[in-house]
C-alpha cells in the first residue's frame, strides 16, 4: 500500500520557531522530554519532516542535519558549546581532561538527533492508515519464525557475553562468544 500524502517528504530549512524549540530541547536535556516532544511535532508538523528527509548517509539530508546538529549545541552550555568548536591550536593545547571532556560533550550531541528521529518515525505510524498497519503487522507475523526466534535469543545471549566485565573462574568468555557467533551464523534467520 502507498503511504498517504501526510507523509510525503517536503521538509524545508528550520525556521526561528524550530530554532527555539530545538534549543531547549539540548538545554533542558534529560528533563526536556516536553521540549523533544514540542520540536518533534514542529518539525513533523511544520517543517514536514520525516525518516526519508533526515536519514543519516544521504547526500540531500546533510545540510538538514548539520543544521540540527547546530542547533542542539547553540542549546548546550557555554563551557560545552566553547569545547565543542574548538579548533586548530587552541584544540591542541588542550589538556587530557579537556580532550576527554570535548569527547564527551561531541558524544551527546547523537542522542538528540536520535530522540528526533524515532520522535519523526512514531508520529510517521501514527499517521499511517489502518489497512496498512495491519498488512505489516501481518508481514511481521509471518517472519516471526522458529529459526528468527533462536536468533534474537543467540543475540541476547551474544550482548550479554559482551557486557561482562569478570567471568567465573574456568569460563573463557572470547572462546563463548566465538561459539554462539558461529552458533549464530549457521542458522538461517528465517
């Protein structure tokens, strides 16, 4: 089924309304969750954009990103908005702790963009009709198999091998995880 003319991508720059709201969705941060929900819906809403138009990898949707990138950090702290566009000899000069600082506050700038994202993708379902809602949730079902079970549990298996920090003695975690990998990669996934 065609998606309806709701979600066709025509998403334009950010105006100053969408400037604001993303601002203090950074600013407000772990308690902005009223703010990311403000901008998602301005963005969705006003800006008409969706997945299609802020994917990540594709040349047209660069600027739009870059865009949004910059205005997540304009919301940042001075001290994090001075570490982050440093530059040239004054990023050289920096101490250890300042790099690992920097580092850290460039790092939280993905989430945001993240939160954007899956914010533009709920209200893409939402506005999509019943019919076809229904017809993937049947697809969904019908991939929903035996061996696609045994995958995800080989996987959780797999993540839970790679976040262990200290094994009990005589466990040779490298030697598990290189098990399940090829318990994983012998099993169809269908």
């Amino acid at each position: 089924m065609s998606t309806t003319n709701k979600l066709t991508p025509i998403a334009i720059a950010i105006d100053s309304q969408g400037e604001k709201l993303i601002k203090a969705m950074s600013k407000k941060g772990e308690e902005g969750k009223g703010a990311t929900q403000k901008a998602v819906d301005y963005l969705f809403s006003a800006m008409g954009w969706r997945t299609e138009t802020i994917k990540a990898g594709i040349k047209v949707n660069d600027e739009r990103r870059e865009q949004l990138r910059a205005l997540i950090v304009a919301g940042f702290s001075q001290e994090k908005q001075h570490l982050i566009n440093l530059s040239g000899d004054a990023l050289n000069a920096l101490t250890e702790e300042g790099k690992k600082d920097r580092k850290k506050y460039q790092q939280s700038i993905g989430p945001y963009i993240r939160l954007v994202e899956k914010g533009i993708e709920a209200l893409e379902e939402k506005a999509k009709p019943k019919e076809e809602v229904e017809a993937e949730k049947k697809k969904a079902k019908e991939k929903n198999t035996e061996f696609a079970k045994i995958q995800a549990k080989l996987q959780t298996v797999l993540d839970l091998l790679l976040g262990m920090e200290k094994a009990p003695d005589g466990v040779d975690i490298p030697k598990a995880v290189e098990r399940v990998k090829a318990l994983k990669g012998g099993l169809p996934s269908i």
